[in-house]
C-alpha cells in the first residue's frame, strides 16, 4: 500500500509545502481505515483519499498530543469524536446536462433537413464533478434516425489482375444510386484509384515500363499509388463517365499498396468531400498489403506522417514515406468516423477478416472473380454495419476510469466490454446507455479535462468536461497571516495551520532551523526522564505529536504521548470488558458497571431467585453472581443443597405434629415447630397453586398411621407459610387370598382348555388321514395275485448262433 504523503519527521523537515502534496491511493487493503491511514495534513489531502473522508473544521477538535492529520477520518468517526456535522467538510460531485437536444424523429418521406440539424444521440455535453472514489453517473440515448444521409467512396485496386472487374464497375455508379434509394434519399458516391509505391521493387523503373507497365500488346497507364478521380458527388452518371475513361496498371509484386491510399481518403476530407454523415469506404481488390515496415525493401524508412499530401488528386509523397501501420490506419478511420467494407475475393478472405478483427465498423465481403455481385455486397454489408452501435470514448486522464451499462432491445442489458454495443438495431429503435465515471486522487493536478463519447461509424459526440474536487470549500476561506498561526507565519484555514516556507508545527510556531535544539527536546520529556514523547511519538517545535497505530481505533494522546486507549484491562478478550472505555490506560465504566476491567456488573436482577429474593437469602450478589454464606448450599441463586434433605421431608414432622398432634415431634412439637404459620384446608382443591404464592412446595407424605397427607410450603423472606389439608387420605390394603386363589384357579383352567384344544385337533388330523388312505386303497388297479413292484431274480439270454443248420467256414 503506497500514499503520495509524507509520514516521517525527517520527510516533515525537508517538504514543508505539504499542502501541495497530492494524495494518490493505488490500493488499499481491507484492514484500517484509509482515511487515517493517508496522514493527510490538510483538507484537500483528506478528500482526495476517497469519498468516505471528511475534514473536521473546528478549531478546538484536536485533543493534546495529536497531529493535524487526526483531523481527517470517516465522517460518521469524525462525529463520534465530537466534530459537529456542520464542521465537517464532506464535498460531493455532481452531473450537470448543459446541452441536451432530443433526438430526431425524422421520416423519410418528410421535409428535407441539414445532416447536422440530424440528432442521434442525447445529452450532447455535459459537466461532471467527480470527488475522489465516488463514481457519478449519466445516460445517453441513441436512436438511429430513419433517411440518415450516407457518402460512400469506392476505392479500388488497378493492377493488372483487376481488367475484368473494372468494366463491371463502369456502371456502378447508377445502378448504386438505385439501390441506395431504398435506404437514403441523400446519397452521394465518389470514386479513388491505387497500385503501388512508383518505386523499386514495387514496379519496374526502366523508361518503356514506366510509360507502360503491361505487355507491349496491351495499352496500359503509368503506375501510380492513388489517385482521387471523383470526389464525393450526388451524379451516378458523372461517376459512369470517369471510371469508364479509367485504365488498367501493372507492378512487379502480388500484395498491394491500398494501405497509402486508405490514408489518403480518411485524412483528406475536404479533397474527397465528407460530410458530417455516414461515411463508407468501399476496398476493392483481389490481393494482399503493403504495411508499415515493407518501405525499406524500396530505401523507404521515414514513417507515414498521417498526413493529406494529394496534389492535383494524386498522391506524392509514396516514395518518401513508408506505408502506415495497422493501429496508425485504425486511429485515423476511428477519429474521421470512416466505416470500412472489404470487398476482396475468395482467397484473401482470411487475410482481411483478421484486418477486420482490428479495425472497428468494419466488414469483409467475398467479392466475385469479375466484381458482378459488388452491389448486392455493399448493401448487406452496410446492413451489418448499421445493425450495431458501438460506444467509445477520447483517452482518459490518469486516474480516471469509465464504466458502461448498455439495454439494448427486448430488455436486454450488458456490463464490462458488452456494456458499450448493442446489435440487431433497425431504423428508429431508441437503445440506452448508462455511463458511470470514477476519479481516484486529484487527475490533472485538479485542471478541468475534456472526453469525448461518440458511436463508432458516427460523427456525432457527447462532450463531457469533467471537473475535479481537490480542495476544500473552506480553502478559499483561508486566513493568510493568520495571528492564529504563531504570528502570522502560516494561513489559517478549516480549521488548521497552513504554514509559509520555512515554518513547522501545529501553529507554525517553530522554524526548521531550530527544530532540533536541545531546549526543545527537554520539553518533550515527561518527569525530566530519557524517552522523548514516551517513545510513542516525535518532538515538533517542543510539541510532542503522538504516533499513529496501524489500527486506526487505537491512539496515543497526553502532553508527552503516555496515554493510549488499548492497554487497559482485558475481560472475556475485550478491552473493559466491553463496558466501559480504556482512557489514558485506565477504565473508566458504563454505568452499572465496576471493576478495574469493568467486569463487575451492579445489577442484581441475575442473582434475583424465583421467589423473590436476592440469592434466595442464603447469600449475597458480587458482579451479578451469587456468593452463598451457607455453605451447604450452590447454585446459581444458592438454590440447590445437596446434602440437606428435601423441603418436604424437612417440614414434614413438625407439619403432621402441628396438623395432626402425631408422629415423631409429637413430644417436642411447640418447642422445635413453631417457626411457620399454619393454615388448615378441607381438600387439595383448596390448596394454594403455583403463580398464588411468590414460592410454593407441594408435598405428600405419610403420618404415622400410615395414611397420606398433604400441604404446601411457601417462604417470603423471613416468613414461612404451611397450607395443610386436615382429612388425610387412608386406604385399605386388597384382599390377598381371593386374589391369588382367583390367579391360580385361572391358570389351572386355561391349561386344561389349552390340552383339550391339542387333543381334538389330533383326532381331526387323524382321521384326515385314515380317509385318505382308504380312498387309496379302493382306486389300486393291479392284479391282487401279483405284487406290482415284485421283481424276478431269474434273467434269461439266448446263443444267437443256437438253432442254425449250416455254417460256412
């Protein structure tokens, strides 16, 4: 992180004109404050920080030991530190539309109009005021406007290679005308020639080739590298008559010199008769370029100047400057607003669209062998053109950036390099562009600068001036020789010391020459000790200004910079616990609050117990925490006693004594009992309920006779209160022996009904069974003489050679 400011005392020595200093914030990391952090030492320095920065003004806001810069902050810390809002310089820019003409809705069937009474873009200037980090804002609306006059200026290729071509554009002209008619009344067209440098080894430099670079069977004219043989003119027929007396050249190599005589046409606008309008410019040719560079292969080394050098239309400085550059041709299409269409063939294709990615409002299209289709090609490419509207700007100043934010048709909106176009765009749409601009520090050294915002292919412009806030209001207020700056050796304004030459401190009380004098050091040492300003500061004029933390909240003040605000006690990792403020390392507490960290709080609300008492009257209340004086007893409001009994069991005795003149306390129960008020009840429903008492134990226990009993148990600070129900409930105990002669009874029945449930199923199976078996039997079909799976042991087999009557042998 780097600030264009000065910081060290040695730099505070050698740079007293520190109001002059120009505050230039490149980047600023999240942490700190930047407005601190930019040690400003006067108001114009504070607001060039950024647009959060304000300037307290009031004379009385710096507190002992620090600097001038502490005067500069964020406004909302400048106000909690005092600083009245109305003393606190805060400047903001503005936009103000000083032209701004509607847009024209021109028909084309209707009155004729000057191209420049033609408005397509508004507001048309502007002025801007721009504070440093606060961005201001505009919109521009553009509506292409329907019968918008057009030049176009066809400038083709006359080599050898382009006879054909050239009888197919002899009638170019008003067939032209023609066609343009469907898109503008107001057309004019205008016609150039080019070949070649007249230069070797470009052409051929011998007498008889110079008069004709062709076979000596072809008559053709002498090389050239441009001519402007019809300015810009409404005649179709006149353009006819010229290019049809136009005759064929010839050079030595294939790539051409069309870029000397693009130059040409965009440079010399009156020769060739540009209006404020439309302007195209047709490229014919069936070959490549020369660029900048090729000139040395001919001794050529000086640089095109960009310059109109037509004499008698004719171009005469080929042989003395090298063709232009690519970026030199781009900027002086750009800045004549010269839209550029290739009409090339087929194999060149590739070379000029990469030409076309170049040079914006530009298009290529395929040119056939004889140039047949060259109207039909103009017109869409002029289509695809026009379509598209293209945002661009003149150079910005340094420091200052532009944003633009474009909705073009159908609610489309686009940001970043998107945010300058918009496309598909047919006569009469209306598209809208919002432009912010963003200043950082004070550019130009605060002088006013002028951009230009125009639409790519059009002439006409947005002025915006744009002014920059670098100082203060109250700047101009300023007391020079202000008694208030130690004899008038400073000027006196918002609210501090702007010292002369020479002169140092806060009220300019010292000179540079005796800033370092002993006597004045010694003023700077707290108790006579060693340390200057406690280490935590440098000595000025005798003053000690106190450093400044890497954290702005953090700082140093008192007399010799022994105070801070950081180093107090710490509770729960806050600085005073987050309930009071570290002032010259000492907290000092909110109200409520004690303690050497403010960690103690006075409110007892926390050590309030739910009846009502403050630790339930075992304890007492320390920095809202119970400390309980029995100790059998903890918690949080000393509630809970582990060892001790429950409160039912503790009162019971003397309860069912009292209640009931039984149990263990019978014998003792005036003397030990009487410590509670009793008040007797016919039935539980009488009882008091929870919510009737601040504190209420219910309790249910048994007497000696071993019925129940019930009451309840409240305590009010030092009263006890026992509500009891004077019926006691006694129950009788069940009949055991019909009972377990009734269970045994049961189970000996259901385990006889459970054996004679076994037992008749087993006769149902079994006679299941028994029928099948019959119903076998009965369907058998083999004879009761043989057993049919009854198998003989005897095999018999039979000699095959047994029985014959004769064998051969």
């Amino acid at each position: 992180m780097k600030w264009c400011c000065v910081v060290s005392f040695a730099s505070f020595l050698f740079q007293p004109h520190l109001e002059k200093t120009t505050l230039t914030n490149t980047h600023l990391s999240a942490d700190g404050n930047e407005c601190v952090k930019a040690n400003a030492k006067s108001c114009g320095q504070c607001i060039q920080v950024g647009n959060k920065c304000g300037w307290c003004t009031d004379a009385d806001f710096l507190k002992q030991g620090e600097p001038t810069s502490s005067r500069c902050d964020d406004v909302e810390t400048l106000e909690k530190k005092g600083c009245a809002k109305i003393n606190i310089e805060n400047p903001h820019g503005r936009v103000k539309i000083i032209t701004n003409k509607p847009v024209t809705n021109r028909m084309k069937d209707g009155p004729k109009v000057n191209p420049d009474q033609i408005t397509q873009i508004a507001p048309q200037k502007l002025s801007v005021d721009l504070r440093s980090g606060e961005a201001q804002s505009f919109s521009l609306k553009f509506k292409r406007a329907e019968d918008y006059p057009i030049d176009l200026y066809y400038l083709m290729d006359l080599s050898y290679s382009m006879k054909d071509d050239l009888e197919n554009v002899k009638n170019l002209g008003t067939d032209l005308m023609k066609e343009m008619q469907n898109i503008t009344s107001d057309f004019r067209i205008g016609f150039g020639s080019f070949v070649e440098k007249t230069v070797m080894p470009y052409i051929s430099t011998t007498p008889a080739k110079l008069l004709n670079p062709c076979t000596s069977d072809l008559n053709c004219t002498s090389p050239f590298s441009y001519k402007n043989v019809l300015p810009l003119t409404t005649k179709g027929t006149r353009f006819n008559d010229l290019v049809s007396k136009q005759q064929i050249s010839g050079n030595l190599d294939s790539p051409e010199g069309g870029f000397d005589a693009i130059m040409q046409v965009a440079v010399c606008g009156d020769l060739i008769g540009w209006r404020n309008v439309t302007r195209l410019l047709i490229f014919s040719t069936d070959a490549g370029f020369h660029f900048a560079g090729d000139g040395k292969l001919g001794g050529i080394v000086l640089p095109n100047d960009g310059r109109c050098h037509l004499v008698n239309n004719e171009y005469t400085m080929s042989h003395y400057y090298d063709y232009p550059s690519i970026a030199h041709l781009v900027q002086k299409l750009s800045d004549n607003n010269i839209q550029t269409i290739f009409a090339v063939t087929e194999e060149f294709q590739p070379v000029y669209k990469e030409l076309k990615n170049l040079i914006p409002k530009s298009a290529v299209g395929t040119l056939s062998s004889d140039s047949s289709n060259v109207i039909k090609l103009i017109i869409d490419a002029y289509n695809s053109l026009s379509s598209e509207v293209i945002l661009e700007n003149s150079k910005l100043p340094e420091d200052v950036s532009i944003v633009y934010t474009s909705h073009c048709k159908n609610g489309v909106s686009e940001t970043g390099e998107n945010g300058r176009k918009c496309s598909n765009i047919s006569i009469g749409d209306e598209v809208t562009f919002d432009v912010v601009i963003t200043a950082k520090g004070c550019p130009s050294k605060g002088k006013s600068e002028t951009i230009k915002i125009k639409m790519q292919g059009f002439t006409e412009e947005v002025e915006v001036v744009l002014n920059f806030i670098c100082e203060c209001a109250c700047h101009n207020e300023g007391i020079p020789k202000s008694p208030l700056c130690h004899f008038g050796n400073g000027t006196f304004e918002c609210g501090a010391c702007r010292c002369n030459d020479g002169r140092i401190g806060q009220k300019c009380e010292c000179s540079t020459d005796e800033v370092r004098t002993e006597d004045l050091d010694a003023n700077c040492r707290m108790d006579n000790g060693t340390e200057i300003c406690s280490n935590n500061g440098d000595c000025i004029c005798g003053t000690c200004e106190c450093k400044k933390r890497d954290n702005p909240e953090e700082r140093y003040s008192g007399k010799y910079c022994q105070c801070d605000n950081f180093n107090c006690d710490r509770s729960n990792n806050k600085l005073c616990g987050g309930h009071g403020e570290c002032i010259c390392r000492v907290c000092h507490c909110y109200a409520n609050y004690t303690g050497s960290a403010c960690d103690c709080s006075l409110d007892t609300s926390t050590c309030l117990a739910k009846n009502k008492q403050i630790c339930n009257g075992r304890g007492e209340c320390k920095c809202g925490v119970c400390k309980c004086t029995d100790p059998k007893f903890q918690g949080a409001t000393c509630e809970v006693c582990p060892t001790c009994p429950g409160v039912c069991a503790e009162h019971k005795d003397c309860v069912e004594c009292r209640a009931f003149k039984t149990g263990a306390k019978a014998e003792t129960c005036m003397k030990d009992c009487m410590y509670f008020e009793m008040v007797t009840v016919n039935s539980r429903e009488e009882l008091p309920q929870p919510g009737d008492e601040p504190y209420i134990t219910h309790c249910k226990e048994k007497d000696a006779s071993d019925c129940w009993f019930y009451y309840t148990y409240a305590a009010l600070n030092d009263t006890k209160v026992v509500h009891v129900v004077t019926p006691t409930e006694c129950i009788t105990g069940p009949a055991v022996i019909p009972i377990v002669a009734g269970v045994v009874a049961g189970i000996v029945l259901i385990g006889l009904a459970l054996l004679l449930i076994w037992k008749l199923l087993m006769i149902i199976h079994d006679r299941r069974e028994f029928a099948k078996f019959e119903k076998e039997k009965l369907n058998a079909k083999w004879d009761t003489q043989e057993n049919p799976i009854y198998k003989s042991p005897i095999n018999k087999f039979q000699n095959p050679s047994y029985g014959r009557k004769g064998v051969a042998l």
